[in-house]
C-alpha cells in the first residue's frame, strides 16, 4: 500500500479465489488460492493501545520493543568477526 491508500497487487489473485495457476505466466495474474486444513494455535494476545493493534502469540515467538520512533530492531546488526551487537 502506497502512503496514499492505494494498493497494488505484486504477486497473485486476490483472497479467496478458488484454483492454483499461473505457473510460467505473470506473477500478478497467479491463482494462489487461500491456506486451508492447518491450525494455528495462538497462546496468547497482547493489546498495543498506544499503537492501536493486537499481538497474537503463538509458538515461541519473541516480542522486541522499540514501536517509538525508531524501532530498536534496526540497531540489531553482525558485526565484522560474525557476532550479534545491539541487542543489549
């Protein structure tokens, strides 16, 4: 989605449509279908008023905070001999 609201489709058919197809042809012209028979446990939900959405927890899924200005993932970084810096 653009900062306009308009979005744009870059790769296959819109939610829901029925069939597989494409193979060979444009991306944007794919049937891709919708995920069906998987369950996807969630564990738990966590509300972020501030920025007005719901986490939903499942597995072991990790939360990182940083939702301010700038996140803090972006100072998470390997450094020259291969270690992880910025994460502390």
């Amino acid at each position: 989605m653009d900062p306009g609201g308009t979005i744009t489709t870059i790769a296959g058919s819109r939610y829901g449509d029925d069939g597989f197809a494409g193979d060979g042809g444009p991306a944007t012209e794919a049937l891709l279908n919708r995920p069906t028979g998987f369950r996807l446990p969630v564990r738990g939900l966590v509300p972020s008023a501030g920025a007005g959405f719901v986490v939903a927890l499942c597995g072991d899924m990790q939360r990182m905070p940083g939702l301010g200005k700038t996140p803090n993932y972006m100072g998470v970084d390997i450094d020259g001999d291969g270690r992880t810096v910025g994460l502390f």
